[in-house]
C-alpha cells in the first residue's frame, strides 16, 4: 500500500479495484498508478488516472513498442479504422514519438461510481488492445495493409 495524503472519492474507488483484483502498480505524482499487464498477446504498460475535479476516470494500455516514422502513416489507417464504429474507447498515437495506447473513461462522482465501473472499463481496455494487438504488429512488422488486418480482426 502506498503513503496516501489526500485522494478523490473516485481514486479511492480506482484503488480498491487495484488492490481486490491484486494488481501490481506503483502510484505516479497526482492521482496516477502505473502497471503492467500480461494480455494473451503482448505485455502492456498501463496507467490508470483520475481527474479529481472532472470526476473522470481514465485507462491507458500502451504497446511494449514506438512505431517508426515510416510506418506510422500506415499505423494511423489501421488505427483510424478500428476506432470506427467502436462504441466505448478508442485508439490514439503519438506522432510524434510513436506510441499506441488504447484509452477507456467515464465520468462518476466517488459517490456514483462503483468497483464494477472501474472493473468494466479496464478489463474491457485490455481486451480491445489484445484484440487489435496482432494485427496492428502485422501492419507494423509484416507489411500487411491496414485494410488486411482490420479485416482479419473484424471479419
């Protein structure tokens, strides 16, 4: 357990997700955790954050890897068509450096919102990253479209 000053209602919510499903993470300045998960597929780092005064609740799970700049076009077709139609999160890059990340959020006060809310949305994020995770490699890695892969995922 970690030295805690002060903490939203809704961190604290966050927190009691992290400690009954017995994850390991360290705490970053602010309301921040930082983590890494096995998915079937691929090792992610993951950071788990709340906006106190938003009352937002926000997971990331990022790639082991930075996508090179000249593949990056390439990755953002492929991304831009796996975020359409996806009703809950979404895929971003850094084009500046590379990075992958998926992100979930909702909007709670820590009295609204439950360990099953926090429970859905980074389970639920973990899954989309692994599902997109081999084909997203592919595009990368073995020069298939980002057309091929996306259907290959999504049929």
């Amino acid at each position: 357990m970690c030295d805690v000053v002060s903490e939203s209602p809704l961190f604290s919510v966050a927190l009691s997700f992290f400690e009954e499903d017995e994850w390991e993470y360290q705490r970053s300045s602010g309301e921040v955790l930082l983590m890494q998960f096995r998915a079937e597929h691929a090792l992610l780092r993951c950071v788990a954050q709340v906006e106190p005064t938003q009352e937002v609740f926000l997971f990331y799970s990022m790639l082991g890897v930075y996508v090179s700049e000249p593949k990056r076009e390439k990755v953002a077709l492929f991304l831009t068509r796996a975020n359409y139609g996806m009703r809950v999160g979404n895929f971003e890059m850094d084009l500046e450096d590379g990075e992958v990340r998926f992100k979930t959020s909702f909007v709670a006060s820590g009295a609204e919102a439950t360990v099953e809310m926090v429970r859905r949305t980074v389970y639920y994020n973990l899954a989309m990253m692994d599902k997109y995770y081999v084909g997203l490699m592919r595009v990368v890695f073995a020069d298939v479209t980002p057309e091929e892969a996306i259907h290959e995922i999504e049929g």
